[in-house]
C-alpha cells in the first residue's frame, strides 16, 4: 500500500513538473534558453525528491517488516512454551496411567486367585451335596422301609397337615378379629341407635284401615241395598269397593285393595247413613264430595308430615301421594306414621355421624312412597319410589337412598344404609307391625333348613321370634376353629336366600361329651 502511494505522489509530481514547462513553454516563447535551464533544474529537483521519497518509502517498508518478524517470532516462543506444558502435563497423566494400569494388573491377579479358589469350593460343595443326597436318599428309603408309607403319601399326608393347621390358625385369627372388630362396632352401634331411639319423641300409635262401618241398626243394611240392589251397586260402581252384607249385626264390610278408594266408601256410607236420604243421586254427590274432601285431607296430611321432618321444597305432587300413605298399612302399621319414625331416627343418626341431617330426614320421610301407587304400578315400591323421586326433582342421593332401603340395587353411602337401619328399627320395634302366622312359620322352617344342609351339622333351632338360629353340631366333624367358618357360611347362605326384616344371629354350639359308668 505505501509503495503505491509514493508511486502515485511520484507521477503526480512529474505530471505537474512536465505541466508546467509546457504552459510556460507556450507563455515565454521568446526565452528559451532561460526556459530549458529552468525545465532542467526543476527535473532535477523533482527527481531528487523522488529519490527522497523512494527512499522513505523503503525505510518504513523495512520497519514494517521488522515488527511484523519480531511479532511472529513472539507468537511462536509462546506455542513453544504452551506445547511444552502440554507435553509436560501428558507425562504426568501418562505416569499416573502406568500406576492405575499396575494396579489393575494386581486386582485381576487376586480376582483370578479367588476365582480359582471359589471353582474349588464349588466343587467341593458339589461332592458334598451328592454324598448328602446319597445319605437321605439311603435314610428315606430305610424310613420308608421301617414307617411302611411311600414318599408320595408321606407328602400328602404332610401337605394336609400343614393345611388342617393353617386352616386352624386363620380360624382363630378371624375369630379374633371378627370379636374385636364386632365388639368395637356393636359397642358404637348400640351407641348410636339407643341414642336415636331414646330421643325419637314421635307417638308410636299407628292409625289402622277401617274396613267395617257401624250401623244404628239391622234395617239400615236394607236401605243401603235399596231397591233390586240399585243403591248397593251404586256404592260399589262410585267408589270401586266391594261391600258385604252378611249376618254381622249393625255393620257392614268394606272389602278393597285401594286404601283410599276404602276410605271413601267408609266415609261416604257413614254420611249417608247419618244423613238418611240413600239413593243414586245422592250416592253419586256423596261419593264426589268425600273425594274431594279426602284429598284435602291428604294434602294436609302430607304437608303436615314435611312440616314436622322440616322438608322443605318438596313437589306438590310428591305431598300428595305421600298423604295417600296416612290410609295405607304394612303389616299393620301405618305407613305414613311409619315413613314420620324412619326420618326422625336417620335425622338422630345422620347428626350423630357428621352427614347431612335434612337430607337424610327428607331420605328417611320419603322411602315408602311408592308404597302410595304399588297396587297400580308394577314393580317393588322401593323402584317404584325412586322413580316417582326422580321424576319431581328430588336429588340423586335422596332417589338412590329411596331405591335402596331394601336392596333393589346395592348401597353406595353411608346415606343408604342408615335409611335401610332407620327402616328396620321402626318396623322391628315390638308391637309395630303384625305378621301373618303362615309366612312367619315359613320362614323359620327355612332358617332351619338352611342351616341343617350343612356337613356336619345335627340340629337347628330357630328362636326369638325367627331372630335367633342356634346350630348344633358334630364335635368329631367340626373342630373349633372350623365352627367360626360354619357360622359365617350359614349367616351368608340365609342372606342370599331369604328375605326378613332386621337381622338375623347364628350361634354354632359344638360340645364333646365323655361319659363313663362306675360298676
């Protein structure tokens, strides 16, 4: 670059230098001389700073040279410096690399010693192993020789020992737990359901159908037949219920699966009765304002029955189909009386519990309504119930708790069972329901021959009322251990195959007896 630059200053001087000789060659003809002389000296002087400058040029051209060679021998003392620490330090790594290398050579000699040794020990233990397999071999035989039981029977014989034995032991572990676990649970149970129970305030008397009307006398029965029958069958076709006109003196049945239909009639006669005036017409008027007198009264029923749970928001519909239950019985016991007592006891439970008390008592108030329309919809009225819920809006909980109190479909929360608890309390309370002889003496003839289809057991007796089922059996085909497993197979059998309310105990008696007699 500072060659070309003094080249191009060179040849701007120059140019100038020969510029102007020319301009004054033209401007000064006549002096030629003078001219040339002067165009010479100033050649000269041009070519000398020419020269000059050459040389400057030269000279910072070696000085440049120079620090670029010094700067070069610089930057190659310092890689030779750096590659001599490196070097420096691989000969370090490389001695530490011969010392690990040694030591790995000493390892794998010890490790092939103790390879060498263990292939030795093994080897003995092989030897060892047969000559013990020779000696039991040689024992077993001599066993089986003097025992006269084969290999494959003193196997069995040993495996049915160890089960008969682990049977015993998880036998008297369940027994054990199964008597801590009930002692906890019926210690908190009764607990709870004596306090429900005790606190329950609600009056236990139970309103009963009506199913006969008094008479002021027998001529009555004669003017509610009326004329070839017209006022009898007039009754019978308003009110759909059958009346009996027998040789009972001053009354007259009514006979009918509909409570309230019965109620009407009952009603209805009795009006008519007071009033005296007996005919078609009449009947018919009597009959319509009965009707509607009777669902006031169930409405109120109904509504009086939410007021005193507390339910609030129940549909219209529901109160009154919940109010036909003040003229419908179970076993005698009045339903809606009833359905009052179960929400009372699940509200008590529930409190107890921590759940929610209102929607347990509307649970408990409203379990039995489909118990209202059973005679005319198909189907249990636990189902028919949960439909009827579903249907005006109740909750999921409260519907499914109605579906379940008796096992329609399984329970899935604390909910349901207490309703189911609450359900059988107030229908297991003495006096509460009547049963018939025949289904009850059915049902303990069951208990009983549920339990006698059992290996080894002799007798069954079903007690307290079909509560109570107590079990005698073999003592040289059940041992005691096995009693607990017994127990719980009959208690299991009688739930699958029977329906009952409550609870039902099984108690297995097993008793060795040894008698002697002095002569």
């Amino acid at each position: 670059m500072d060659f070309q630059l003094i080249a191009f200053l060179a040849g701007g001087v120059i140019a100038g230098i020969i510029a102007g000789v020319l301009l004054r060659k033209r401007l000064v003809e006549g002096d030629q001389a003078n001219i040339a002389r002067q165009s010479k000296q100033i050649i000269e002087t041009a070519i000398s700073q020419a020269g000059q400058i050459k040389k400057e040029s030269l000279l910072k051209t070696k000085e440049e040279a120079y620090k670029q060679k010094q700067q070069a021998h610089e930057e190659i003392r310092k890689e030779k410096k750096d590659l001599k620490e490196e070097l420096l330090r691989l000969g370090q790594k490389k001695g530490q690399l011969k010392q690990e290398w040694a030591t790995l050579d000493k390892r794998q000699s010890e490790q092939d010693k103790r390879s060498h040794y263990l292939k030795q020990q093994e080897k003995g233990l092989i030897e060892k192993n047969k000559q013990i397999d020779l000696l039991i071999g040689k024992q077993r035989y001599a066993l089986e020789k003097i025992s006269g039981v084969g290999q494959d029977e003193a196997k069995k014989m040993l495996m049915e020992s160890l089960e008969s034995e682990a049977r015993m032991d998880a036998a008297k572990r369940l027994a054990r737990i199964e008597n801590e676990m009930q002692m906890q649970a019926d210690r908190k149970g009764k607990n709870i359901l004596a306090l429900a129970i005790s606190r329950y305030a609600g009056d236990y008397v139970a309103d009963k159908t009506v199913s006969m009307v008094p008479l002021p006398n027998d001529e009555m029965k004669g003017r509610i037949i009326g004329r070839e029958g017209r006022n009898i069958r007039a009754i019978e076709a308003a009110t759909g219920i059958d009346i009996i006109i027998d040789d009972t003196p001053e009354a007259v049945i009514l006979s009918g699966f509909n409570p309230v239909r019965r109620e009407v009639a009952r009603l209805a006669l009795l009006q008519l009765i007071t009033d005296g005036r007996i005919h078609p017409a009449r009947i018919e008027e009597v009959v319509d304002k009965v009707t509607k007198d009777l669902e006031m009264v169930m409405r109120e029923a109904g509504e009086q029955a939410t007021f005193d749970v507390g339910c609030h928001g129940v549909h219209l519909e529901l109160i009154n189909i919940l109010g036909r239950l003040k003229y419908r019985t179970s076993y005698g016991q009045n339903v809606l009386q009833h359905s009052l007592e179960v929400a009372f006891l699940c509200g008590i439970m529930a409190a107890e519990l921590g759940i929610d008390v209102k929607m347990a008592k509307r649970a408990g108030l409203l379990h039995d309504i489909g118990k209202a329309v059973d005679h005319e919809v198909e189907g249990s009225h636990a189902v028919i119930g949960m439909d009827l819920a579903k249907k005006y809006g109740e909750v999921e909980e409260v519907v499914y708790a109605i579906g379940a109190h008796h096992e329609d479909q399984p329970p899935q929360s604390v909910l349901d069972v207490l309703v189911q608890a609450a359900d059988a309390l107030s229908g297991a309370r003495p006096g509460a329901r009547k049963e018939m002889l025949q289904s009850y003496v059915k049902r303990l003839e069951d208990l009983e021959a549920i339990a006698t289809a059992f290996d080894g057991v002799e007798k069954s007796y079903a007690i307290q009322a079909g509560r109570d089922l107590r079990i005698i059996v073999d003592s040289q085909k059940v041992k005691d251990g096995e009693a607990t497993l017994l127990s719980q197979d009959i208690a299991k059998s009688i739930e699958e195959k029977l329906t009952y309310p409550g609870q039902i105990r099984v108690t297995v008696i097993r008793e060795t007896r040894a008698v002697q007699y002095a002569k």
